[in-house]
C-alpha cells in the first residue's frame, strides 16, 4: 500500500513539474516572441521596425495587427519552434559579433535571402482565402498560378516587400547622369570618317549611342585548365578570327530603351508590322507585369528585365529606324572585345583567387579587390543594384562594364561543348538549341564569374516562373533581374579606314 501511495506520489510530482515545465517554456516562448524583444534583444537590422510599421500589415484595415513572428515563424507545430531556434540564433550571433553598419542590408531583402525567414504557411495561417472579395484580376491571376505552382513558388514570388514598406519612392523613375570621363563627342563623331568609332542618335529622340569600332583580328577563345575557376563549357581554347565590328560603349540604358517602348507604343498592340514583318498582332512590347527596374532607377541604369526576344526585337528596331544592320554579339565577339587584347583571366592583371569570395582562406585574410572594383559593379561593392553605366572604368578599348553590372545576351544558342565545334572564322555557336549564352557577369555576381571566359546561358524557364499569363510573357521575365545587353554593328566590307580612334586615344594616357 505504501508503494502504491509512494508511486502515486511521485507521479502527481512529475505531472506538476511536467506543467510548470511547460508553463515556464510558454512563457519563454511568448516573451522571446514579442515585437519588443524582436527589435530590442534580436533584430540587427537598423530600420526593420520602422519600414514594419509603415507596411500594410502593421495595422490592417479591420483593426489586426501583423507582429513579427506571425509572418517570420511558420505557421505552427514542432517546426515553429525549431525555427525559432535557428533563427534566433542567428539573429542574436548578428547581433553581438558582426558590425551592423558593414552589413548589406539591401542585399538581404532579396528573393533569395527572404526564403530563409519567410513561410508560407505563416502567410496561409491569415489568407486562408486566396480569392476573398474585391481581389483584382491580376491577383485572381495570380493566386491561380500559385495553387498550380506550390511546389516551385512561394508567396514572397509576388509579395516580397510587403512586410516592409520603403516608400512609393521606390517605383519612380530615377534619371542618373552618366559619368562622361572624356570629351564624348570628339571621341565619338557623329560623322565618322571611315572605319571609326561613332555616335548613333536614334531618330525622333535625343538619346543617342556610342559605338566603338573594333577591329577585326585573331585571338584564343576560352580558357585553360590551369584557369582558376575554369569551367568544362570554357573549353578547348581554340583559335577564332574576327571581322571588323562595331560595339557600343556601355550597356543598352533604360533612356535607349524607353525610346523603344515609346516608339513601339508599349501596348503590344501591332503598330510596326512593316519593320518586323510579323503578323501576330504583337510587335510591340507588352506592359510588364510588374516594376522592370526593381525600383532602383532608370535613366543611364542599364535595362534589365527584359527577355532575349524583346532585346533582339530592339535591335530589329534600331535597324529599321536608323538603315543599319544592329544586333546582339555574338559570342566570340563579346569575349573578343572584352579581351582587348589581353590573354589573361580579366583584360586587367590579377589573379581570380584572390578576388574571389568562393576561397575560405580568403574570409579568413581578406578578399582582394583592387583593382577589380574600379572595373566592375559585382558582388563586392555593388550593394545588391544596378549602376549608371559609364561610372567603371574602361577596357582596353574604351568598352565599359563589360564585367559586372548587368549580365548581357548574346546571339548564339547555348551548348557546353560548343567550343569543339566552333567555326574558325567569325563563328556564330550552333545551329540550334534550348538557351541563349549570357556573358559577363553581374551586379549579384562573384569575381570568378567575371573572367572575361565565364560562360552562362538563359533559363527561359525558371525566368518566367511568376509570371502568371498564359501563355507567359514573350517581352518581360518575372524572375531575373541582373541580365540586359548592348548591340554590336556590323561592318558591311571594305579596307577599314581611320583605325579605332577611341583605342588610340585610350592608349595615349
């Protein structure tokens, strides 16, 4: 009887120790969950609760308020706890070990970072009802698409700024001035004289273009194995000899874009059949579906967003209005005229090793970045955005950002062993494919990716993955960001005359 009661005994107190256990945890769990302790014992981040309070989730319109964890924690189960742990964790190793004002804040209110901190399931927990009254058709749209999407999209897709709001600021047109270095217009005649680099003015606008000439000649394709990074698809490096062409100096801009989509009256409607000749009812770009800048400026920014088919319509346009034949490079001519010349891993002395931010030794001593930031905006010192083009400092030839910025197009389809099978003479890539190779490297982009032999292509599928249409857009990606291009001209034949007077000048100082 007396170990009965004894049991009895022992399990009362493990039942009460179990609740007060229990109790205590609840209790920790609700303080270490309040907006107070979010900005106070755990946030890093300098105007996290600010940009909060101005979102449309602080206080909605019937009266709730949206605290932190109901959108940074999942919806519930054992899974909320475990992330609250990790990252907790992570939050307050931010807070007590890194320097806050070094850390780029913008960088991290990307789509790639917020998957980390966002969960759907938190979301769902309060729009249970993805289609409630009032909804527009483009979110009728794009709640559809979702539902047909789950396992590749997430809510942030289309919603990723809300939590957070940074002013209406952030969808206005910004027009930088470009950092014009030399006298432009002596470089650059609008007469030129012969084989020469010139200015091209589009007609009906003042906006113009600086082509460089760049002369035709031979040089080695790819890279070696003993490259630091070299890739598979880099090689084998083979010998191609170039014709003569023209260049522009800078990537296309938002300015030389919108004249497009001004002229070709951005409705999608057929306005210019006759300089295409297609009659699908759709020559002109569409709208697009949401912010093509990103909201981080227009003007003399490259033009970003855009799909290869619109960037080879654009050329299509430039050709029919001035009665020269524009187009994208190919691939041998970008890495061509990106080289300049030069034979090394960038058309600069340095090593990539030393650049690069993939090599634990260098997190350990330091990443080198001179003098690969004078040339480059990318991962190191772009703060996660588009540049004003013609702020670097140009290659040998006077091209500029023909590293970083914005990756860029060119007209050859994408194959990895397409170097095995390239024409020696003004080769054109292979005759077909799924993708388009892309050169250059980007804002987002490590130094490695910047070796004047980085090769990367189009992923038509991935880039289009929120856009919600059906069919998608033939105009506009909904998920790629950092990938524009410039147009090259062709040399219709003759002895080029005048040399590159751009080069020469270059070559002086």
């Amino acid at each position: 009887m007396r170990i009965y009661t004894k049991n009895r005994l022992l399990i009362g107190i493990g039942i009460v120790l179990g609740i007060l256990i229990m109790l205590s945890g609840k209790a920790g769990t609700d303080a270490t969950s309040s907006d107070k302790f979010c900005d106070q014992a755990c946030h890093a981040h300098p105007d996290a609760t600010q940009t909060w309070i101005r979102s449309p989730h602080y206080t909605t319109k019937s009266g709730v308020v949206v605290h932190c964890v109901d959108c940074h924690l999942p919806g519930g189960g054992m899974v909320y706890y475990t992330e609250k742990v990790r990252l907790g964790s992570i939050d307050i190793y931010g807070k007590l070990f890194k320097n806050v004002k070094k850390i780029n804040w913008q960088s991290m209110e990307t789509l790639n970072q917020a998957r980390d901190f966002t969960y759907d399931s938190a979301c769902i927990r309060c729009h249970a009802n993805l289609f409630s009254a009032g909804l527009s058709k483009k979110g009728v749209d794009g709640h559809l698409h979702y539902q047909q999407s789950k396992d590749k999209m997430r809510c942030i897709n289309c919603h990723l700024h809300v939590g957070h709001f940074r002013g209406q600021e952030s969808e206005q047109a910004v027009d930088e001035s470009v950092a014009q270095g030399p006298d432009l217009d002596k470089l650059f005649p609008s007469a030129p004289q012969g084989f020469e680099s010139y200015t091209e003015e589009i007609p009906g606008s003042t906006v113009k273009l600086r082509m460089v000439a760049v002369p035709g000649g031979s040089f080695k394709m790819g890279s070696p194995d003993s490259e630091p990074y070299h890739r598979a698809d880099e090689g084998p490096v083979h010998e191609v000899k170039l014709s003569p062409f023209w260049m522009e100096r800078t990537e296309v801009t938002w300015r030389e874009y919108e004249v497009y989509l001004l002229q070709r009256g951005n409705t999608g409607r057929n306005r210019d059949v006759a300089t295409t000749g297609k009659t699908d009812g759709v020559s002109g770009p569409t709208p697009p579906y949401g912010s093509p800048d990103q909201g981080w400026g227009r003007g003399s920014r490259p033009a970003i967003t855009m799909t290869y088919h619109a960037a080879t319509e654009f050329c299509a346009w430039l050709s029919a209005i001035t009665g020269k034949k524009y187009r994208l490079p190919t691939e041998a001519e970008w890495e061509y005229a990106a080289r300049a010349g030069t034979t090394s891993p960038y058309f600069f002395a340095g090593n990539p090793e030393s650049f690069t931010n993939e090599r634990w030794l260098n997190h350990l001593f330091g990443v080198k970045t001179e003098p690969l930031i004078d040339y480059a905006w990318y991962q190191r010192d772009s703060e996660d955005e588009t540049h004003p083009t013609g702020a670097t400092k140009p290659n040998p030839w006077g091209l500029e950002d023909m590293l970083g910025n914005v990756r860029e197009f060119c007209l050859d389809w994408y194959a990895p062993d397409a170097y095995a099978h390239s024409a020696a003479v003004d080769p054109h890539g292979p005759e077909s494919g799924k993708e388009h190779v892309v050169r250059g490297g980007s804002f987002r982009s490590d130094a490695a990716d910047l070796r004047c032999a980085a090769r990367d292509h189009t992923r038509e599928d991935d880039w289009l993955l929120t856009d919600p249409q059906s069919p998608k857009s033939i105009w506009w990606y909904s998920d790629c960001t950092d990938v524009g291009f410039r147009v090259v001209r062709e040399y219709d034949g003759g002895v080029p005359a005048g040399g590159n007077r751009l080069a020469a000048e270059n070559g002086k100082k």
